[in-house]
C-alpha cells in the first residue's frame, strides 16, 4: 500500500523542482537546517531550482502510518549532491488526498553529524 509513496518520495529528492510543480500541495510547507529554515509553497520551487541537485538517495528505517487522507513518510535517508557531498538526516514527509490526487503537504528534515 505505501510502495507508491515511498517511490514518490525518492523522486522529490532525484528529480528536482519540475516534480515538485507537479504534485507539491498549494499550501505546503518545508523545513530545513539553517540556513534554509522554513519554506512555503510560493518559494519551495524557486529555492530548489537554486539548490544543488542530488545524485542519489538510500531511504532506511522506514517507518509509514495512514489516517483518513492523509500519509506520513518517516525515515532515514543518506544523500549524494552532484558534487559528491553526503548528507545524512532523519526526515517526515507528510502527504494529502485533494480532489483524486496525493500531493505532498510538509516535508521536514534534521541533520545527523
């Protein structure tokens, strides 16, 4: 039931910010170490098509509950930017049905040293 989202999930962090135009909530909001902080929706697309892109990303310690219409995505992911710099956090994403289709709502990471 959850293989879709967790699919969706690795495209947000592969295929940059034309993925996000197409199934990013209208009210969305992110979170991310500073010196990002928090984002809205207006700005989500803007900030990434600035960011670095990756290169990969290995998703563990998956954790997933549903209620109603809503989905949470809890886990650990390592990723690899173009540069070849790691990143490593434990992050949330939050996804929501609106009119037939799942959009991501709120995504929200915290770094591990």
């Amino acid at each position: 039931m959850f293989t879709p989202f967790w699919r969706m999930e690795e495209q947000f962090w592969l295929l940059g910010p034309d993925y996000y135009a197409g199934h990013l909530a209208q009210n969305a909001r992110m979170i991310f170490p500073d010196p990002v902080g928090i984002i809205e929706n207006g700005n989500i697309i803007e900030m990434l098509r600035q960011a670095p892109r990756w290169r990969s990303v290995e998703i563990s310690e998956r954790s997933q509950a549903r209620l109603e219409e809503t989905i949470i995505l809890a886990y650990h992911a390592v990723g690899v930017r173009d540069s070849g710099a790691t990143y490593k956090a434990y992050c949330s994403s939050i996804y929501v049905k609106t009119e037939g289709d799942w959009q991501l709502l709120a995504h929200q990471q915290t770094p591990i040293d």
